[in-house]
C-alpha cells in the first residue's frame, strides 16, 4: 500500500512528463546512464592527451593519507575538444 506522500510525488512526476509533453508530442526525460563496467578497455578518450592521475586510490606522501579517485585526469592542448562518453 502507497504511503500518501509516495502517490504525491508519483502525482508530481506524471505531471513533470505530461508538462513535458509539446504539440509534436514528444516527451522529455532524463537519459538512462549505462554502467561502465561492461565497456572498460572498450571506449576512446574523451580528448587526446596522457592520463596524469590515475583511478583509484592513491597514497599521498605529503601526509600519509589515502585519496580516492572516481576518475581521471587528461592533459590536453588549450581549446582541444572535449568528447562526453557516457550519458
């Protein structure tokens, strides 16, 4: 059984997409984001450049802590395009 605040925001988000709605009937949504996992070793750079920090973590020297890196870090040339691999 939904909770009353549940059938509020299910309300709102049909009325977000009905909004969305145009006269060409089109519906506007957010695109569904794949996992990378699947893909790795698979997808080109984002930009031509040499990887300068890793993924992962990392052990800094300076204070004996450990950074975690959700990504990495390209060196590229000032105004090279930049290319979005994953939504």
């Amino acid at each position: 059984m939904l909770l009353a605040g549940e059938l509020v925001a299910a309300r709102e988000r049909l009325d977000a997409t009905l909004e969305g709605l145009g006269n060409d009937g089109a519906v506007t949504a957010a695109p569904v984001a794949l996992p990378l996992g699947p893909f790795r070793g698979q997808l080109q750079a984002p930009v031509p450049g040499e990887v300068t920090v890793a993924f992962g973590s990392e052990q800094t020297s300076e204070f004996g802590t450990s950074i975690a890196r959700a990504g990495i870090e390209l060196a590229a040339m000032p105004g090279e395009s930049v290319y979005a691999i994953h939504g």
